[in-house]
C-alpha cells in the first residue's frame, strides 16, 4: 500500500462510526501480540490538559536520556504526529507499514463477524503499540482519546495514571455531572497503581478517590503537594495559569516514579522552560507588527483559561484584539463567544470542515446581545491566503484563533506548510 491507498483505507474505517468500548481493542491487542505490554506506560487522561502534561513529561524524561513513545490525538495537521518517538512523528512509509501489519489481524475478525472490525481510533492505537515496541521505547506516553472507562487505550496495564482535570465536556458520552464525568475518567485507574489528579472540583475529586480507594491505588493531588496558590507552582514556557497547573501536575509525576525513572531538578526545570505543544496560546510574528495566536480552547473549561490569557493579553497590548472563533457543539461554541464578547473588538466566524461544526447561524445567535463589535462570517481560505501571511488586522493588531482543535490544525496546515497536507479528513468524528 502507498500513502493515499493507506489514507484512503484509513478513512473508510471511518465509515464504520466510532465505537466506545474496549472489547474490540482487547482482542486486536492479543492478535498482536501484546504489544503495549513491552514497555512502561504512564495512562493520561481529563477534560483538558492530557496533551500539555504528556508534551512535558516528554521533555523531561527526553532529558534524562530516554526514548519516549508519546501517542496523543487528535492530530493538527499531519496524521503521524498522533504517533511519536522523541517527538519525531511517524512518517508516511511508517505509517503505510503499521498499517499493512495490522490490517489482516482486523479483517480476521471483521470475517469471523463483521461487526467487529476495528475502528478508526482502534487502528491507530494498535499502530502506536507497536510503534512502541520497535522503537524499544524506555517509557509510552499514552493519552486517552475520550473518557477513560471504555477508550481504547484502557487495555494498557500502566505503571501510573494521570488525571488532569475535569469538566463539562462530550456530555453525551461521559454523563451531566462532574461526578459521573471523573467516574468515567476513572476508569483507567488499575489495582495497586499510583494515581497523580490535578486540581479537580470537590465532586469529582470524591468520585475519583472512591475508585481509587476500591482499587487500592494511592492518590497523589497536585493541590495537597503544591497548594492553592498557584504562584507557588513550577514556571512553563507554556502560557496561563493552568499550564502551571500541568505543571505541577507533570512534576507530581516524576516524583512518583522517581525510583524507576529518575528526573534532576535540572532535567525538569528545562523541560518546562522549553516545552513545545502547538496551538495552546502560540504565538506567530506577523507583518506589520501584528501577532497571530492559536489557542485550542474548545469548551466550558477551556474557555475560562482562555478569558485569562486574554485578560492578560489586553493589559499587554492595551488594545481589544481580532477573534477568529469557530466550534463543534452548541454549548461549546456559547462558552467561548461569551469570553470573546468581553475581550474582542471584532469576531470573525468559521465553521471547521468537520459534520458537527456549529452553523454560522448558530454561532450568530450566541453571539451576547450586548456585543459592540462587528462580527463577519469568514473562510480560512481567506483569512490566511498564502503560508505565513494573514489578510486579518491592521498594524499592531492582536489577532487570536481560537475553538475546535481541527479548526486550529486548519489554519495551521494554510499558514505554517507551504504544501497542504489534505488529512483533515482523518480527524476523529467524535
């Protein structure tokens, strides 16, 4: 199989619809071979900040001289950064490889019932375990890609669990409370295995020490080691008070497993001084003057980090900034324009290439009446014509994109790569 052959099976696995459970997984994991037993996995999951913890957790034990397995989704642009080993993704003939290995494991069992063919999300879990394996990986990253009690990635049998937060996210998958939300997030929590959480809501945090306690698995909070004062949490290169949060969360971590992978203070401290992980609050120089920021903040939760940022960013510049906003999801798309309504002096609105983007008309109406600024429908095409360039803004502006993830690996794919990648397609449908 070449490239396209392989994208093109790939993005009929799609067809089939997500599927929210483990079974399917556990048996392709055992055709395999087992593969995500081969090697140490800390198992990450929460509402936010799964991406930004497993990016410093990286770069902590990179320093120490381990080879890292980091699997994340969705991806921004290409489809083989979800797959990484020292933060180099997987390449196209590697891509084309996983797949041809693991293809007749998912046939045999579409044959034998043909109901249960792999996923799409499933196909490519399978292709990072083995990736791992390959790679002789000292430690996987593994991110959960929703909830926790029945994702994929839930077969890994870990060496630690994380929990970063919890909110009101995917409602429709994961329950309407905080506590039954962290409950599903709690269900990658095993017997006898640490568990590190961040700074949760008191719901949540008692639903998940419940199911710690169940398991015998020792809980270790970010808020009791660190306390409340987030002043007195670790500095990132990462901008906003919750990525100190991430961490002191990150860090929390390592001291966990320090025993069995050792990190200096020196190791941590440059980590986090030069963590990498694109569109949280990026930053590009533009003509002109103008700065372009991307920030993936995608719901309830998302958005008040973002209102901080943004806070923040207005005291710096002293000038309201241009907002691009688009989203999946009606409540999702509310939080973020309430926020932008109170900071921008103009609102452009995009609809992400993805079924669940939120309509133009609906985004409109969630506009808060009392918006003084103009509002514009636009395209990315149009916004951002040509790599690096912006067609948004006068000198000096401030422009911020911000909303749904694969809205940001759009603009990303325009502004940043001088030849589109076309993979959007390959993004995840939940």
């Amino acid at each position: 199989m070449d490239y396209a052959s392989t994208k093109a099976y790939l993005h009929g696995l799609q067809s089939t619809g997500a599927k929210y459970g483990i079974d399917h997984m556990r048996q392709l994991a055992a055709r395999l071979g087992h593969p995500e037993r081969a090697y140490p996995v800390i198992h990450v999951a929460g509402t936010n900040g799964k991406g930004s913890v497993c990016a410093m957790l990286d770069a902590m034990y990179q320093r120490m001289g381990l080879t890292v397995g980091l699997y994340t989704s969705p991806h921004l642009v290409f489809l083989g950064e979800r797959v990484q080993v020292n933060r180099q993704p997987l390449s196209p003939e590697e891509l084309c490889r996983y797949v041809e290995l693991v293809r007749p494991h998912a046939e045999a069992m579409a044959k034998a019932d043909p109901i249960n063919i792999p996923s799409y999300f499933e196909f490519m879990t399978a292709a990072a375990f083995l990736r791992f394996k390959d790679a002789k990986v000292d430690l996987a990253l593994i991110e959960v890609g929703l909830g926790g009690r029945l994702d994929a990635t839930n077969v890994v049998q870990p060496q630690l669990c994380i929990i970063t937060s919890i909110g009101f996210d995917h409602m429709d998958f994961l329950g309407d409370t905080l506590g039954k939300i962290a409950m599903e997030k709690a269900g990658i929590i095993k017997p006898g295995v640490p568990v590190v959480i961040g700074r949760l809501p008191p719901e949540a945090e008692v639903a998940i020490r419940a199911v710690a306690k169940e398991h015998r698995a020792p809980v270790h909070s970010v808020r009791e080691v660190f306390g409340e004062n987030i002043e007195n949490y670790p500095n990132t290169r990462l901008a906003g008070s919750h990525q100190r949060v991430n961490a002191a969360t990150a860090t929390l971590a390592t001291r966990v497993l320090q025993k069995q992978f050792p990190v200096t203070d020196a190791a941590l401290e440059s980590a986090l001084a030069e963590v990498d992980w694109p569109a949280r609050w990026q930053k590009f120089s533009l003509t002109d003057g103008r700065t372009l920021i991307l920030d993936a903040s995608h719901n309830l939760e998302g958005a008040l980090t973002l209102d901080e940022n943004l806070t923040a960013l207005r005291r710096e510049t002293a000038r309201a900034p241009i907002m691009i906003i688009g989203a999946l999801g009606e409540h999702r798309a509310k939080a973020l324009l309430d926020v932008a309504a109170c900071h921008a002096r103009e609102i452009i609105l995009l609809q992400p290439n993805q079924p669940r983007a939120t309509s133009f008309e609906v985004l409109e109406k969630l506009i808060p009446t009392n918006f003084a600024g103009k509002v514009h429908r636009g395209k990315v095409a149009e916004a951002f014509p040509k790599p690096g360039e912006c067609a948004l803004g006068q000198s000096g502006d401030t422009i911020v994109a911000t909303g749904s993830i694969y809205l940001l690996g759009e603009i990303l794919e325009r502004f940043a790569h001088p030849a589109p990648a076309g993979e959007g397609a390959l993004q995840d449908r939940l």
